[in-house]
C-alpha cells in the first residue's frame, strides 16, 4: 500500500517553460512534505518542504503547493533548466513517526533546450 | 559540520559472494540512520532504519542484514548476495525534519 505517489513515472518539459510535479499520499497523518531532487549515481539532495499549516513555500524557481483536503500536492519549476533535469521524489512525514520518511516512486523531469 | 560518507562507490560481485557497505556519519550524534535501495527504473526502498546502538528494524525481508555497532556507523551485509540485490544503495541520516543521504553505492551482481 503507497502512502505517497507519484503518478507520473516521466515528465517532458521545454526550457523556460514551467514544470509542475504532482505528489499524492493517503495518510492523513502526514504532516511535513519534503521534495528531494536525484542525479543518476549521485544521492538525494533536499530541494524544498513544506509544513501542513501552510499551503505555499517558495523558493527561487522552486514553489510547493499543499492541498491537505485533497491529499495533493505539487512541486512548480519556473523558469525550467536543463539542469532541473533529474529524478525528482516526493516525501512525507509524520510527526508522530519521528523522522521517517515515506516516499514517493519519482518522477524523471526532463528539460529540453 | 554534519557530512554522511558511504563507501565503496560502485561495486561489482559474483553471485553468492558476501557483501558490506559501510555509511558513517560526522558531526552529530544519536542521529537516526536508514539503508535505502534505489533498483533501476524504481523509487526508493526503505531497508532498514536504526535510532541507536544495536537497534535496526527491518522494513523488507530480504537476503540483506544491517548493524549499527557504533553510536554513527551503519553497516548493510549480506552472506550471500542475489542477483536481484542488484541496485543503488543509499545510507540517509535524520535529526530533525528532512533526510540527508549518502553519494551512493552502485552494486551489480554477476
């Protein structure tokens, strides 16, 4: 049973287009939702969070909007780069579970000149 | 400053021959440590998770086994490895919020 998923196992965008990578979970618990980006051979690196008291974080090109009614949430790339290009994965906690994650199964952005 | 290392890099076995990866962690203590696999084309597999000394739990069983024999040192064995242990192995360490992860292990079995 995926508590977190990404339905999207690809995404194929334009450079200097906006990317937007969606995120489902089903535990109602979770209350911190995380994004890590991933090159191949290299580990995750931390891109963004967000917490269930808010419904927008921004960063840079990076924002996060969180719909706790739906159990969504998405990750916006704008402007896209050619080095967004990577394996982006989705993650939640809880916090009556310490500091596991669960994650989600990713989604493979690419970028094109 | 607080660095995780995971060695060796990329590693190529024979079927059934023994494996260890080691993950250490610098610059903090009692961190929560985890053993993930990424298998090709997959998501993240949580392994095994450790909050002390001596204590791992197992999310998936398996032909792998993990050790923490000390308070930032986290070892994944095997006695005997598969050719489905095939993957990239990610050690991660937690404090508070979010993970950082290893630079990874790529292990092919042949």
């Amino acid at each position: 049973d995926q508590q977190v998923k990404q339905n999207s196992p690809s995404l194929s965008v334009q450079e200097g287009r906006i990317s937007i990578l969606n995120c489902d979970y089903t535990n109602s618990m979770f209350d911190y939702f995380l994004w890590y980006k991933k090159y191949p051979a290299e580990g995750p690196t931390f891109l963004i969070s967000i917490s269930s008291i808010k419904d927008k974080n921004e960063d840079g090109r990076f924002t996060v909007f969180l719909n706790k009614s739906a159990k969504h949430l998405s990750l916006h790339i704008v402007p896209s780069q050619p080095g967004d290009s990577a394996v982006y994965f989705c993650a939640a906690s809880a916090g009556n579970a310490g500091n596991m994650l669960t994650f989600g199964g990713g989604t493979r952005l690419m970028v094109k000149p | 400053s607080q660095t995780i290392h995971q060695w060796p890099a990329t590693l190529v076995q024979p079927v059934g021959s023994p494996l260890s990866l080691e993950c250490t962690v610098e610059g903090t203590s009692n961190p929560n440590l985890y053993w993930y696999r990424q298998a090709a084309g997959r998501g993240l597999q949580l392994l095994f998770y450790s909050v002390g000394i001596g204590q791992i739990s197992s999310e998936v069983p398996q032909n792998l086994s993990a050790s923490r024999p000390q308070d930032r040192q986290f070892i994944l064995s095997s006695k005997k490895l598969l050719l489905s242990d095939s993957g990239f192995y990610l050690c991660a360490w937690s404090v508070r919020g979010g993970y950082t992860f290893g630079s990874g292990t790529r292990l092919t079995v042949v």
